[in-house]
C-alpha cells in the first residue's frame, strides 16, 4: 500500500460479498461480466459459491423477476422501469470505465461528428451523462 493510501473499507467489500452469497440468482451483462468473473469473484474468494446462481440476465430481467439482482453499468440500470438501484460496488472494488471518444478516417459526416464530439466533451454535456449514472473525467 502506498503511503497516504486509504485502508480499503472491508466492511462494505464483505457487506457486498455477502449480498452475493445469498442471493438466489445474480444477473450479469455488459463488461461487467468479463470483470466479475475474471478478476472480482476471484478476488472475493467466492467464485465456486456464486458461480451456479450467475446468468446472463440483464437489469430488465430483474424487472420481470427472473433474477433476484444484477450487477450491471447504473446507465443500463437507471432507465429500466421495475428496478432499484440500491447501491453501488465498493469504490475500492469497482470497474471504472473511461469512455473515449475519435472521428474515424473516411466518415461521411466528418463536421458532425466533430461537433457531437465537441458537445460531449463540455460542459454543456455534464447533465445528460449525470443523469444516466456517470460522472465527468476528474470526478465531475
């Protein structure tokens, strides 16, 4: 651990990983997956306990009662109707994901994709990713 480093916060990491074991089924689509399953489960120690209870059901599935939860993006969670974000993977556990953004050689619309580019990367932006449950680079 570096210096000035913060202890990771063991109880939310164990209240997670106890979530995870009594669950009856967890849900899991996106890029979490690969995350979950090659480096978190592994990490928690749990990977023979939760690897029956684990499909490939998205945050709608939960909605329709097919999974008791899902660890998915909160953008893929927030817009279903039926499902409540209840909480978030502990900080010191979690997969962030930096989105970027590039115009391609050869794009047929070189102007306006420049400028939707521009337009995301503003300020003007912030609360359109804000609301979908992500956050600006530099915490904002």
């Amino acid at each position: 651990m570096r210096a000035g480093a913060q202890q990771p916060d063991i109880s939310s990491v164990e209240a997670f990983k106890q979530a995870l074991l009594r669950a009856k089924s967890v849900g899991t689509q996106s890029s979490s997956t690969v995350y979950l399953k090659t480096k978190l489960l592994p990490q928690l120690g749990i990977v023979d306990a939760i690897s029956r209870k684990l499909s490939e059901a998205g945050p709608a599935s939960v909605a329709a009662g097919e999974v008791e939860m899902v660890i998915a993006p909160i953008s893929e969670i927030l817009p279903i109707l039926g499902v409540d974000l209840v909480g978030l993977i502990p900080a010191d556990i979690q997969l962030v994901q930096t989105f970027a953004a590039a115009l391609v050689k050869g794009t047929k619309e070189p102007e306006a994709s420049r400028l939707l580019i521009e337009f995301l990367a503003s300020e003007k932006a912030t609360p359109a990713i804000e609301k979908v449950g992500m956050k600006r680079p530099g915490g904002r």
